[in-house]
C-alpha cells in the first residue's frame, strides 16, 4: 500500500498507474461516448444550480444515492464497468455496490468542497477514485478550521483511495483550471446501503 497522505485523522492513499496509458485512453472513450451522461440541478445554499460536470449512476444494486437534494437512481453495471471495478477491488480489497461518475469536460467544470458522508455510505466509508483522461488537481483541506491542505495531482490512470475517518474529518474538492482543455472522467466507487 501506498504512504498515507493524510498528516492525522483519516486515510488517503494515492497509486499513481493503475491503469496503462492504452487502457486510460480506451476506458475514456468507451465511457464519455456510452454513459448515459446527465446535467443535473442541485440544491446549493438554498438555491438550485447547474452542477459544473456531467453525471451518472450504475450500481450493482437498486438502492439509489441521494446528495445535495437529488436521489438518483442506479442504471445497471456496464462490462467496462465492472472490468475496471473488479481492478480497483483487487487493488484495495475492498468491494463496491455503486459507481458515480464525473465527466469534467474541460478546465471550467469543477467540484466544490464537500464530503461524502451521506447516511447511504455508512460510518468511515472507502471510496475509492480512478481518473482517466487529463491530469487534475485534487484538493484535501480539515473540515473544521480549513488550515491544514493537501494537494495531488491525479494523473490519467491513477486511483485515490479515501477511507477511515477522512469524511469526518476533511473535505475535498476539484477546482476549476482555465489552462486545461482537455476532459477528464472520474468514477468513483462506494457501497450504498437503503
């Protein structure tokens, strides 16, 4: 395993090649052309506002995963998408029900700070995050006096495993980067529970 990132309450590891340059460019373009990509609103501060990605859900499952006032609901696992779940799982030992996915099309879609501790996920949830496509900056920051940062660039083929206590303790985010005009497509593996 890979060293924590983390300096103190919670676990964030980084394998920087899961995936061969070959793969990363097949699974990004099987997945930005089949995916049922989706511009969702979401409820922000009292207000609904466009998310900055396009979005999906496929799951193992039925159980649908509410955040941020929506409740999605799991379209069935793709083959591609169980190929790379079953090399995630492998990796971290660690299995998965669902799997969200982001397309960030370019520099200008982003992800605010948040954290994924929706009851769905459990106590001390593992996701675990693969990226295929351009090189982002990923952002870890301590939820309760936003001092202490983390910084890592995820890079095509990668995967960040978050897990333990981090949703607690740390929030994440994916800021915007106006020099990138490439996309990027996340996925993000999690279990949900009704």
């Amino acid at each position: 395993m890979s060293k924590n990132l983390l300096p103190f309450f919670g676990e964030v590891y980084y394998y920087p090649s899961i995936f061969t340059p070959e793969e990363s460019k097949k699974y990004f373009s099987l997945l930005r052309e089949h995916v049922k990509w989706e511009h969702r609103a979401i409820q922000l501060f009292g207000k609904k506002v466009m998310q900055p990605r396009l979005t999906a859900l496929y799951g193992n499952s039925v159980v649908p995963y509410k955040y941020s006032g929506l409740e999605l609901q799991p379209l069935p696992m793709t083959k591609e998408l169980l190929e790379i779940q079953e090399r995630i799982a492998s990796q971290v030992q660690s299995s998965f029900t669902h799997v969200l996915l982001n397309y960030y099309r370019d520099g200008n879609d982003s992800m605010g700070w948040h954290r994924d501790n929706e009851k769905s996920l459990g106590l001390d949830p593992a996701i675990a995050s693969v990226s295929f496509g351009a090189a982002r900056k990923f952002l870890l920051r301590r939820y309760e006096n936003k001092q202490e940062k983390v910084e890592v660039l995820l890079e095509d083929g990668s995967l960040v495993l978050m897990k333990g206590s981090t949703q607690t303790y740390w929030e994440h985010s994916l800021p915007k980067s106006t020099r990138i005009a490439e996309g990027r497509i996340n996925l993000t593996f999690r279990s949900l529970t009704a």
